[in-house]
C-alpha cells in the first residue's frame, strides 16, 4: 500500500487514477511481486482512447509489466503509467522513475499495423500490435535500467534502449523471440515509410537514430541472437549480407554490457520464473 | 594542395617544438608502435610526414596514464580502405588512406580553418581507433552501438586537454565530417557505423555540454552566422555530456594512472593557431 500512497503524493493529477494492488491473476504467477513497483491507469479526457484503456486494462497490461520487472532489485519506487499524451509516444521521466504509455501510441501501432487477415510481407496483425508494442516498453524499460541503476552508457542512449529491447526479447521462447523481435522492427519500418528518409543535414542532428537505422538495428540483434531461427531476415534480403556479418558480435557486445551492468541487479531467483511464464499468451 | 603539404608538416598532434621533445619518462611500456610501409607511391610522402613528426611516438606519450593489462601494436598503415576494423586483440591501425582522405578534403576546407581540420580529422581518427582497442582489451562495457561509443569517447578525450586542444580538434573534425558527409538514403541504413551527419552532431553535442562556454556560438551563434547544433539537441548535450563522463569514470578511470595523467595534460599538445 505504501507504493500507492507515493504515487498519489507524487502528483495531485493522479488523485483520480486507479491504483491497483496486483490482484491475483491466473496468468501472473503470484510469486513475481515487487512492493517498490506501482503502476496506474489514467482515465483519458479523449472518449476514443476510451476502449483502449479498458483493453489494456482487461488484458492487465500494467499487472503483467509489473510482474515481468519484479526480479528488478530497484534502489527506490518505480511507477508504470498509461496515460493520454496528446503523441503517440512512451516514455522514461528519470526526475520521478516514470515509465509512462501513451494510448495514442497503441493508436498508431494500431493503424500501422497490417489489416486483420491481411498479412503483409508475412507479418500479421496481431504479432505486429504486441510485438511492437512490447518493444516499445522494454526500450523504456532500458532507460529506466540506464538510470536507476547508474548503468555506464558510452554509446547513444537511445541506440542502447533499442539494444535492449532486442536483447530481451530474444532472452525468452523462440515465438516471443520472434513476435517481438519482427514487431518491433515493423514498427520501425512503418515509421520510416510515414516519415520519409532524413534528407537535409540538419534532420540527422536528432538523438535517436533515423528510423530506418532503427529498423536494421532491431533485426540485426535478433539476427545474431540466433541466425537459425532468423535465417529468413537474410533471405528474404530484409537485412543486408555487409550488416548481418558483424551481428553476432553486436549481439555479444549487448549481451556482456547486460551482464556487467543490469544482471546484478536482478535477483535470480525470480528471473527463471520470469523467462519460464509465457508472457504473449 | 602544395599549400595543405607544407601546413601538414609542423601539425599531426603536436607542434613542432614538443614533437622533438617528448618527455622521455611518458611511454607506454604496453603500446608498440609500428610504421608499416606503403606499398602505394602515392602515399610513401605521407609516410615520410608521419614518421618525421614521431606521431606515433606522441601517441604513446599520450596513452602513458593508460594501464593496459596486456600489449597493444598501433600501426599506421595501407589498408585499401579508410578505416580497417579493429578487431578484438588489435592492432590498431591508422590507415594511410585516411591521413590521405583528411588532406583532401583539408584542400577543399576554407583557408583559415584549413590546418584544424588536417589536426582534428587526424586525432580523432586515432583517438576514434584507440578507443574500440580500450573498449576491448579493458572488457568495458558497451551500450549503444560501437562506433558511436567510440566518438563519444573520442570527443570527451579532447575536451580535457584545454580549450585549444579543444576547439582546434572538434571543430577540425566537424569541418571534416560536413566537408566529407552527405545524406544517406536507402540501404545505407543498414549500416554499423553512423553517417557523417551524424557523426557530426555527436562531436558538437559532447563539445556544447562538455564546455559550454567555449561552444556558445554552435548554438548561439553571431548573427549572420549559422547554428551548428539545433536547439532540440542542444538541450540535451549537457545530459550526454555527463553520461560519457559517468561512463569514463566508473570504467576507465580506475585503469589510469593519476599522477602520470597530470603530467600528459601539462605538455602543449597543439599551439594555438592564432598564435604562430
């Protein structure tokens, strides 16, 4: 209970949030507990957001994010938010350990992803709204690694976040590997379309990368996690021969950054449960 | 280009005058240094260059505070390309092509910023190529992708040897990238390494929230000039600036020798060029 008062403490504006409690679900295992984490859902003033709050809230996204971060030894309060943003965006706020959703950024992923029983190039509907949405979170997931746990970032920051996701997506069973993975590059292949290629100087100034880079980074990861199992990103010719050469080293490269720097913080105990539970279910 | 030859000699890291005196306690018992030869006449005068102006030796003076567990070869040498890769265990390696590629575009550069470039695109070539060796043979954690993390430590390394050393290298090497860069498009994404643009920003970020004072005018230039860095990355930089910093300190920091470090940052790296 003593998460819930700090939330409400925290902000005013959450006085009408529902906080929950982690109720008991069938699906959550129960021992995956942290009292540091608290999340709410945040009642839209937009009536089309509406349905999405009670969607995520039925699915118990926050429950389960909650659940899935509880193996986090964190060194104060973290709170997950889904909130109307005004974007369609997420993000990490480091002056309050906020990871906050936007429904406008399930919005999008919605109306980019490909139409029911209409798969393009392969990538279906439903793999597209979790995978990339999950990939969103654990990018913000990363930041909020990065910052709450001092974690040493020589790279750009949101190059690393992306690196993240993609390790940790390919750190469970081969179909979230690949849901996730697949997702969330489409997301960044879809933006790239929306957006068009950087073309003047000054549009390359940005911290992020161009989407169209974030797009190979993702697929490079997974790649060299695992080219077996992603063999069909070369042969399909999505990820060039010149880039998917140097993946495994990129993929080790993550994977030792994540053991020196996230891995002791994590207590691993936990975290066999948290790989063992089919979060995608 | 007669012109760029005579301004290369007397520059490559150092002035003239501590090129030829290179405290002879500074060395680096762990770094070799090797100048392979050229088999491209070509680029046989800029052997010539680099070897009389003891680069690599400067080099070394300049790794002393490094306590480096093991070897490390750095070699200046023909690679058929601008950069060879550094793979793990080394060598490094400057290529010829690039110290080629730096005095080409130097020739294109306007006069009066024509030398910083040939001494900034050249430091931080080697400092760029250094830092995937450190990364490596210190097992240093990296997030992001390599050869960023490598810029970023290039840049927070040129900022701690004074505000000449400071403003003639990063500006040097941003002259460079916008001189050498264009935009991308298509699969050029895919690469592994960032486009000059990039690249280009990366430095002047580091720069503008490492030193704010002496990088104002990127991002509050004169009026007739242009802003360099644009306001949306610009407020950002002291936050990038600091993480480089905390990244430096808690990983690379304990492999350097303090008392040694004084006494590299009180040697006149570059004179400045106003000053000749």
């Amino acid at each position: 209970m003593i998460p819930m008062i700090r939330i409400v403490a925290l902000s005013a504006a959450f006085a009408a949030v529902i906080l929950a409690a982690q109720p008991a679900s069938a699906q959550i295992p129960p021992e995956l507990k942290n009292d540091k984490i608290s999340f709410a859902y945040v009642p839209p003033d937009s009536p089309k957001l509406q349905p999405i709050m009670e969607r995520l809230k039925n699915r118990q996204l926050l429950e389960k994010l909650a659940a899935f971060l509880s193996p986090l030894q964190l060194p104060h309060a973290f709170y997950l938010v889904a909130r109307e943003c005004k974007e369609p965006n997420a993000f990490y706020n480091p002056s309050n350990w906020r990871i906050e959703i936007c429904y406008e950024m399930i919005e999008l992923i919605e109306k980019v992803a490909p139409r029911p029983n209409n798969p393009v190039d392969g990538f279906t509907r439903d793999e597209v709204v979790v995978g990339a949405f999950v990939g969103v979170l654990i990018h913000e997931v990363g930041h909020a690694a990065f910052d709450m746990f001092n974690v040493p970032v020589f790279g750009r920051e949101e190059d690393a976040a992306d690196e993240m996701a993609g390790f940790l997506a390919v750190q469970f069973n081969k179909q979230v590997a690949r849901t996730v993975t697949r997702g969330f590059a489409y997301l960044w292949q879809a933006a790239g379309r929306m957006g068009g290629e950087p073309k003047e100087w000054a549009e390359y100034s940005d911290e992020h990368g161009a989407n169209q880079q974030r797009y190979y980074n993702v697929l490079c990861m997974g790649y060299g996690a695992d080219p077996q199992h992603f063999k069909d990103f070369i042969d399909k010719g999505w990820l060039p021969k010149e880039r998917a050469a140097g993946c495994a080293a990129e993929y080790q490269q993550a994977r030792q950054a994540f053991a020196k720097t996230v891995l002791p913080f994590i207590n691993q105990g936990l975290i066999k449960k948290v790989q063992e539970t089919d979060w995608l279910k | 280009m007669s012109a760029v030859m005579t301004a290369l000699i007397g520059l490559l890291l150092a002035s003239p005058a501590s090129a030829q005196q290179l405290p002879a306690e500074l060395q680096n018992p762990n770094v070799e240094i090797v100048y392979k030869e050229p088999r491209t006449a070509a680029f046989k005068p800029i052997a010539e260059r680099v070897k009389q102006r003891r680069v690599l030796e400067q080099l070394r003076v300049f790794m002393a505070p490094l306590r480096l567990p093991r070897k490390l070869t750095v070699n200046v040498d023909e690679c058929g390309a601008p950069m060879r890769e550094y793979q793990p265990q080394g060598p490094v390696v400057i290529c010829y092509e690039v110290i080629d590629k730096i005095e080409k575009i130097a020739a294109k550069a306007d006069a009066n910023v024509r030398e910083r470039v040939l001494v900034g695109a050249f430091i931080q070539a080697a400092f760029h190529e250094t830092a995937h060796a450190v990364f490596d043979i210190l097992q240093i954690p990296v997030w992001g992708r390599a050869n960023d993390a490598a810029d970023r430590l290039a840049a927070f390394i040129m900022l701690n040897f004074g505000e000449d050393v400071a403003m003639q290298t990063i500006l040097g090497t941003a002259d460079f990238f916008r001189l050498s860069g264009r935009t991308w498009t298509g699969s050029e994404f895919a690469e592994a390494n960032s486009p000059d643009a990039q690249r280009f920003f990366n430095y002047l970020c580091i720069a503008v929230g490492g030193a704010p004072k002496t990088f104002d005018f990127l991002v509050n230039p004169k009026e007739q000039d242009e802003q360099l860095l644009p306001d949306p990355r610009a407020e950002r930089c002291q936050k990038e600036f600091e993480q480089v910093r905390m990244a430096f300190n808690l990983r690379i920091m304990p492999h350097v020798d303090p008392d040694i470090l004084v006494k590299v940052r009180a040697i006149q790296w570059l004179l400045p060029i106003n000053g000749r």
